[in-house]
C-alpha cells in the first residue's frame, strides 16, 4: 500500500515525449525540450530528465508542434465512415473543416441520387442527416481521430427545396434556405459555404 503511494506521487505525468525539436506555433525558432501530458493537457515543457510518466516516447529529435487544421477538405461523410483518417493524421492534421465549396452532407433531405458536385460526399444513402444537429450527433458517435468543425453548402441547401439547381431561387425558397441556415447555425455550424460554379442569372440579393 505504501509502496503503491510512493509511485502515485513520483509519476507526475502521463506522457513523457522527450528529445524533440518543438515548433509550438508562436512565430518563434523551433527548440529542444521535452514535453509532458496529463489528463490531455500539455503539462510541462522543458528539461525533464528525470520525470516519471506511463509512457514515455523518445521523439529521437524529430518535429513536435501542435497539430495542422486542414480548412479544405470534402470530408463530410468521410468522418463518419472512415473515423480512423488516416489521410490525415499521418499528414499531422488534427483538424478538418467540412462543408466547403457550397456543398455539406448536411442538412440535406434527398429523394434521388445527390447531383454534381454533391455526389462528391457520397450516395444518396450518405445524405441521411435533414438536421445539422443529426449530423453532429452522428459525428460525435463515430469518434473520429481529428476535430471537426463545418460549414453549410449553398448548393445543398437550394437542393432541399429547388427542383432545379441552374434556374433562379423564388423568394419563398429563399426565405426556407435562410431558415434553414439560421437552424444549422445555432445547432453549431460555423457558417455558410458558396461556390461560383453554375451560371444561374439572379439579382442581387443582400445576405440577411
């Protein structure tokens, strides 16, 4: 029992990485130290010889620096379905951004197959979340091995009420977009997603 309290107090950390070159996204030059994790929170960085950990990596002088956020990506279901992204996390991304290029697996409600350039995020099948709320519950229950964070496409969001995607927006259609958006966002999206890529004629509107 004594013995089991000696070593509760001389590991102090959970992670050790030690003898790495870290990069720590303040502008300043890379430099040699160890750093310490507890309870998922960097604890400590410096000199460290001589701390205990449950684990401890030797970084053999390599790269450490806080994790990349990819802004770009067309992960929406990807997350989901593949919640290990690899593709990512071996590039050091822990962040993705989803929903870009006005298009976003959410909130969507699709009676055929997705058209272009929805179809990028997947099948009609994939397209399952009418709520952002859903999809962030979906998100969340998949575990996925980065963060994410999303946007609402402009083209899903003229496809849950437009049977024609080239031609102009009525304003009743509009008006449910608009309601829509305002819905997702509050539900946590981070905003909405346009692209420039059909040559549909419209007047010009003020974003409400």
């Amino acid at each position: 029992m004594e013995s089991a309290k000696i070593r509760e107090k001389v590991m102090l950390f959970d992670i050790i990485i030690k003898n790495v070159e870290i990069v720590d996204g303040t502008n300043g030059p890379a430099y040699h130290a160890d750093l310490a994790i507890k309870q998922d929170r960097i604890a400590k960085i410096g000199n460290l010889a001589g701390s205990k950990a449950g684990l401890v990596i030797d970084g053999q002088g390599q790269v450490l620096s806080p994790g990349f956020i990819d802004v770009h990506t067309h992960d929406d279901t990807n997350v989901i379905r593949y919640p290990d992204c690899l593709p990512k996390i071996s590039q050091g991304v822990t962040t993705v951004i989803v929903g870009n290029c006005g298009i976003s697996a959410s909130p969507a409600t699709l009676q055929v197959a997705p058209p272009d350039p929805m179809n990028l995020l997947g099948k009609k099948e994939d397209f399952k979340y009418p709520t952002f709320a859903e999809y962030a519950k979906a998100v969340e229950a998949a575990q996925p091995a980065v963060n994410v964070a999303a946007l609402i496409g402009h083209t899903t969001l003229r496809n849950n009420v437009m049977d024609e995607l080239l031609r102009e927006a009525t304003e009743d259609e509009l008006q449910s977009m608009r309601s829509t958006l305002s819905q997702a966002m509050a539900e946590g999206a981070l905003g909405l997603s346009l692209v420039w890529l059909t040559p549909v004629r419209s007047k010009r509107r003020r974003v409400k």
